[in-house]
C-alpha cells in the first residue's frame, strides 16, 4: 500500500507531465476506471467492444495531451473518467455507424486518423507470416515498414495484444512489465505509428 507521501509524490509527476507517472497512475487506479466503464458502455456495446480496449483508447488521448492538461486545478481521476466518456461515446458512433452501413459486415480497416482500435485491424492484417508479403496492400505494407522504426518491445508487444490477442495484464507478464507500463507503452506506439501513417497520407 502506497504512502500518502508517495500519492504526493506521483500526482506531482503526473502534473508535470511524467507519461511513467501517467503509467503507475492509470494502474493504481484501474479498478475505478474499469468499473466506470463497465457501468456506462451498456450490454448492447459490451458485445462488441470490451472496455479495456476502450481504456486503451483512453491512455492514448492521455498520452497525447498530458502535457497540456488542466491537472493543477482538475483531479487526475476525474480528467480520466472525462477522457473515458468521451471514448465510450465515440464507440457508441461507431457501433451505430456499423449498424447503419450493414449489421451483418464486418468493419472495414480504417485509414490512420481513425481510433486506436482501427489502428489494430490494420496492424493484425499487417502482421503475418512474410510468406504473405506480396498480397498485401499498399498500405499494410506501410504499417509494416512503420513497425520496422520501433523498438523490438515495442513491436513484441503490439504483436502479442493485435496479433496473438493477449489482454495487456498477460503481455505484462511475459515482458517483466507492469499493466501499466505496457498500456502506455501500447498507446505510445500507436500514436507513432498513426502519425507516421499521417505523414505519409500528407506527402505529395
């Protein structure tokens, strides 16, 4: 159990802006948050979206814009819960959106300015035997030379949560991390690759 001088401690990181602190932060407080979230996703979403994929949504927004967050006046938890809101209205978009086009389709891979969870579509189609090099498209190819760029963990972990499907707890385990740690480690390098991916869509 933490001190009340080491709570201190990390919500003082955290307000400057320590994406590690982000990591123990989100951690220590994942039973709140996934309670929050399985509270407010409602069974029709449950079926199709399980809320540590949308946490994982979460810790990428927090990521990206930790460095300009309102934390010396919000409460971290409740800038958390806010940024989960947010996330679980936009997969109620897109679970409608899907309804609307054809219940029945599968969703179509989406192009990198989409949400994390498209993102990893793409990145289990990418990520195949080599012996399926030549039949992928275009940009699978790009998402490939992307991963190329990252740190092997980096990669290791992105194949263990998109490809083989492992939830982020057992990923931990196998790289000596906590669930955290991988958590913000997964949303970091999404976020790269989104915007290594974005960057090529800008290109002339």
């Amino acid at each position: 159990m933490s001190s009340a001088s080491d709570d201190t401690k990390l919500l003082e990181r955290l307000r400057s802006g320590d994406e590690a602190a982000l990591a123990e932060f989100v951690e220590a407080n994942r039973p709140a948050l996934m309670g929050f979230l399985h509270s407010r996703i409602g069974s029709h979403l449950a079926r199709k979206t399980e809320a540590e994929d949308i946490l994982q949504e979460a810790c990428l927004e927090a990521c990206r814009s930790l460095g300009k967050a309102p934390l010396g006046s919000w409460d971290p938890l409740n800038w958390l819960f806010q940024i989960c809101e947010r996330k679980i209205i936009d997969a109620h978009r897109r679970h409608f959106a899907s309804q609307k086009r054809d219940a029945s389709r599968e969703a179509s891979i989406p192009d990198g300015s989409e949400a994390a969870g498209g993102l990893g579509n793409l990145l289990a189609a990418s990520m195949t035997t080599p012996s399926a090099a030549f039949s992928r498209d275009q940009r699978q190819l790009r998402v490939l030379a992307a991963l190329d760029t990252l740190p092997e963990e980096q990669r290791e972990a992105l194949r263990l949560r998109y490809l083989v499907g492992l939830p982020s707890k057992e990923i931990a385990q196998k790289l000596g991390k906590t669930d955290g740690a991988v958590r913000v480690m997964l949303s970091r390098s999404l976020a790269k690759l989104q915007e290594m991916l974005a960057e090529d869509d800008s290109a002339p």
